[in-house]
C-alpha cells in the first residue's frame, strides 16, 4: 500500500514539474516576443560593414530623409526619431500610446543620426544595442536593457559618476559614455557660435542655422544646415515644426579627422552650396561609423545661410556663422 502511495506521489509531482516547466517555457517565450516586438522598429545590422554600407547609400543618394522616415512608418511601422522630432502628427502619437517623457532626447541637426534611431534612441549593431538618451549614449548586450535603469538610479544617488568624454563599465553588459554634444537652448536674442536663429516679422516661423560636430560612440559627423520652421501643434504639445519651403546653404570649410589609432589628425577641407526647395538645405562634410568612430574638430571656414518664407514680409531672413 506504501509502496503504490509511493508511487501516485511521484507521478503527482512528476506531472507538477512538467506542467511547471511548461508554464516557464510559455513565460520565456512571452518575454522574448515582447522584447522583439519592442525592437521591431529599430533597425538592425549583422556587422559594422553593413551598417557602414546603409549610411553610405543614404548619404549618396541624397534623398530627403524626412520623407523616407514617413514612408518607413506607414508602410513597415518603423518609427524613427527624426519623424518624431519634426513630422509625427498629434493623432498619430495617440494612437501610439506615445508618451513625451518616454521619447529619447537627441540633440543633433543631423538627419542621418536622428532618421538611425528609432523613438527610444536605440539601434542594432551585431550583438549590441546603442542607445542615446539625454547626456549618455548606452552599449549593452542584447536582453539587458534593464541594466540601464540601474545605472540612472546609482548616478542620480552619486555613487556612480562619469566625466565628460569619459567611458565607463557598469557591470558585465554596460557601457555608458557621456557624450559632449550638449543642448543648446538658442532664441534670436541669444548668443552662440555655431547656432543662429532669425524670425521672420510677425510670424510664427524661423530660420535656423546650424553647424555641428558630433561624436556619439557608434557613429559621428561634421556639418551645417539650413532649415525654416513653423510653430504649430507636434504630438500633443505646441513646438517648431520643420516645413518645407526654399532653403539655402553655401560654406567652406575645414576640419580635423582623427581616427582611434592615429597619432595625429588629417586635416580636410570641403566648398559646396545646396540651394533647395525642401525640408533643410544640408551637407554632412564627414562622417564615420562603427563601434570606435573617428573624430571631427572644426578648423576654420563660414557657412551662409538663408531662408524664404513667404508668407511673410520681407520674406528672407540670411547670416554668416564663421569657424
């Protein structure tokens, strides 16, 4: 008799591990799918050549980005920063579940960078994810995007703390590089040396000029940008929205590379013009990408800006900003 009570508790806890088993199998595969379906709108590249050879291609082909980014969400759902940013409408986001507080926060002219990532700030590189959110760009291995968490919460309390420039390890599956690419908040009155903006008489639109150089871990660049914008309503709040009308930029320039392993920077220069009906009138002079991208210094040179909006009277709005 002990021996058959013996024998219908094994084969009770036998089907209770089993059925337990089963239940841990299904809640691997729910996490799993949730973290791919969170991922399937960043893009992703088997190897830096590849990733390398994407930036290439969109570079030479010179198409508007901002309209490539619309087309890749409604007809694949990928939803970049750069749409986010400057074209995304208000009930789109609701739709969404969209939350501002939620959207990485990029500060960059570049249309390659933001058009990369998608709203969390993320992109796919081998087996790490980059992500770029205020003053941090993150590196961690796939699965262990909660890590990034920990590490917000230790430098808020100070226990943990990074310099500008400077990288760090936390743990195993992070790296947290602080960035030097600051935001700049700018308005027609204030002073910069690499942005300016002027507003067209009594209307609600501008033109912002801009010269960048960013380095962000996974990618960097060097450039300028002409771009008229229009205060209206982005998601759910009221914002300087990107709009297409006739755009000009004309500059000579000259900069610093330096890659990782050289000891001392190549010096480049580069003269153009991109006269446009369009969103922005940009040249991205240089550029580099891969896990250890190279530098840009700007050296010396000007870049001329001017913006038609009209609307308005007189309609063009022009400045210089030198090196």
């Amino acid at each position: 008799m002990k021996n058959i009570l013996r024998i219908i508790v094994l084969s009770t806890l036998l089907i209770a591990c089993s059925q337990d088993d089963t239940l841990l199998q299904q809640e691997e595969t729910s996490i799993n799918t949730k973290e791919e379906t969170k991922e399937s709108s960043m893009l992703s590249f088997d190897s830096q050549d590849e990733f390398k050879e994407f930036i290439a291609q969109k570079m030479e082909s010179k198409e508007n980005l901002l309209d490539e980014a619309r087309i890749a969400f409604e007809e694949r759902g990928r939803l970049s920063l750069l749409l986010v940013y400057n074209s995304l409408e208000k009930e789109e986001a609701e739709q969404l579940g969209l939350k501002r507080e939620n959207i990485a926060k990029v500060d960059s002219p570049d249309s390659m960078l933001l058009f990369l990532l998608n709203e969390n700030g993320e992109i796919g590189i081998e087996d790490k994810i980059f992500r770029i959110d205020g003053d941090f760009v993150y590196t961690y291995t796939r699965g262990f995007g909660k890590v990034i968490n920990e590490f917000i919460a230790a430098n808020a309390k100070g226990d943990v703390q990074v310099q500008d420039g400077e990288t760090i390890s936390f743990g195993e599956n992070l790296t947290v590089f602080k960035h030097e690419n600051k935001i700049e908040e700018i308005t027609e009155k204030s002073a910069s040396t690499t942005k300016v903006i002027r507003e067209f008489n009594r209307r609600k639109a501008r033109m912002i000029a801009k010269q960048w150089n960013g380095l962000w871990a996974f990618y960097s660049s060097i450039g300028s940008v002409t771009k008229t914008q229009e205060w209206s309503k982005v998601l759910w709040w009221s914002d300087w929205k990107d709009v297409k009308t006739d755009n000009r930029l004309e500059f000579e320039a000259s900069w610093y590379a330096q890659d990782f392993f050289e000891v001392s920077p190549r010096i480049k220069s580069k003269s153009s013009h991109n006269y446009c009906n369009c969103y922005e009138a940009i040249d991205v002079y240089d550029w580099s990408a891969g896990f250890i991208p190279a530098e840009f210094t700007p050296r010396s040179g000007v870049t001329k800006h001017w913006s038609h909006w009209y609307p308005a009277t007189p309609n063009t709005v022009g400045t210089w900003i030198y090196y």
